[in-house]
C-alpha cells in the first residue's frame, strides 16, 4: 500500500489515500481464499486494512512495513508488524501459506524481484493489486484543478524499460506467471469510494502523491487558486450527505505457487 512518498504520512494517508485503497481489500481477500488455520501475511500494510480483514478469516497474521509511522498505525489496530520491505523478507521458504500485497508492486524498484520474493515465501497462494495507467476518478477531479490554474505536473517516475512493466491486465499477469505463480487469476476490479471533496484534498494537501508534492512546493496564493479550483470542480458531484460516490478501479492478479 506505501512506498517511499508515504514516509512520515501516516496520519494523512489513513483519512484519505488510506480508504481508497481499502475499496480494493475485499476482491483481494476473496481471490485468497484464505481459510481459518492459514497463516497468513500482509506485506507494505500501510496502516493495515488488508491485515484486519485477514484476521476476521483466519486465526494468524502478519504484517510488514517498512515505515515507521505506518507500521506504528497497524500496530494501533492490534496487529503484529515488522519492519521489512519486498524484494528481501525475513522468511524462509514457504514460511506463510497466503500473502496480500495491496498495491505494493507498483511502488517497488524491482516488480520482478518483488514477485518472486512473494512466491519464494508462500505455500499456497499470493493476490496482489496495482493501480492501472491513466487518472481514476479521484485523479481525474485534482488533475482537473491543475489544469485549471495551469500548474504543471510533471510525469511520475518511470522505471529503466528493463525492470518496468505494462500497468494492465496482460502486464501484471504476465509479471505473476515469470514470477513463478501458476493458475494466475488476473483481471480489473471495481468500486465506489464515498468521500467528501475535504477529505479527498486533504491528502493532497499533506503532500500525498505527485499532485501533493507539487502542490507543496507552490506558494501560497497558487495553493489557494488550486483548493478553490478543486473545489469547484467536486461541488457538481457531492450528494445530499456531503459525499462524492467515485468509481475506482484497480489491476488484480492471484495465483499459487509452482
């Protein structure tokens, strides 16, 4: 769920960022299949969403990530945590039988080597997910205040073409099968996030992303002009509770191990 922009931004990314990716937990859970004497492991927790739905299925779980601060929030919620990072976990072969990582490749330097790390370590089956290309329906709203105001973004960082991979259906299954998985399920997944336009930009605001960054960086009359301007744009979306219904979608891949 974290990656290295997610330092320091725990109590930020729980009230915001942290409830969107928490839409993907339970399409996750059900490609797991994960059953009540299963030890199970939650890797880049964040502030641990995946990890309480697995231990509502089964008796063992746990989580790592290698931020403090998330790590600290997991812990908050009654969860073991260790400080560990894909592509080198503390474990041994098969050690755990299922294991989530919700969106984690994505962010890693190595999605490969990530993958493989994730079968090396499971005995039964391992679901993953990432964001696919292009601006969802949360993006779409804060890229349109940018626009607006005519701050430019600059392109999110890629990686050397070598290590990189297709953001799509084909392109993360086709990570899951050299990464040894067998049976890989891989498919898009959807759903709603209710969220008011306040908690929405607040993530942004606490610098969260590469919007947030650049957003950060700006003075404070263009921050203004960007909050006005985001908030124009989500009025015409709101409802009779206050709250925006975004369709979100993600990129699922399950598969067990060879």
């Amino acid at each position: 769920m974290t990656g290295p922009g997610w330092v320091g931004q725990a109590d930020a990314y729980a009230d915001t960022f942290g409830r969107l990716c928490a839409g993907a937990v339970p399409a996750l859970i059900e490609a797991l299949g994960p059953a009540p004497d299963d030890r199970a492991l939650d890797i880049g927790c964040g502030t641990g969403s995946a990890a309480v739905a697995l231990r509502d299925r089964t008796a063992w779980v746990v989580a790592t990530d290698p931020a403090p601060d998330m790590a600290a929030a997991a812990r908050g919620r009654g969860l073991a945590v260790a400080r560990a990072a894909l592509p080198h976990l503390p474990l041994g072969d098969a050690a755990v039988d299922v294991v989530v990582a919700n969106f984690v490749v994505n962010h890693l330097p190595d999605p490969r080597a990530g993958m493989r790390e994730l079968a090396r370590v499971t005995r039964r089956r391992v679901a993953v997910t990432i964001w696919p290309p292009g601006d969802r329906a949360s993006n779409a709203l804060v890229a349109a205040a940018f626009d607006r105001v005519g701050v430019p973004v600059p392109a999110g960082e890629r990686l050397p073409a070598h290590l990189d991979f297709p953001r799509s259906v084909d392109g993360l299954g086709a990570v899951a099968e050299e990464a040894g998985l067998r049976g890989v399920d891989c498919r898009e997944v959807t759903w709603t996030w209710e969220v008011s336009p306040a908690d929405l930009w607040r993530g942004t605001e606490a610098g969260l992303g590469v919007r947030g960054r650049v957003l950060l960086r700006q003075p404070p009359e263009v921050r203004a002009a960007l909050t006005a301007a985001f908030h124009d744009a989500a009025s015409g979306l709101v409802d009779d509770r206050g709250l925006m219904v975004l369709r979100e979608t993600a990129v699922l891949a399950a598969g067990r191990p060879g």
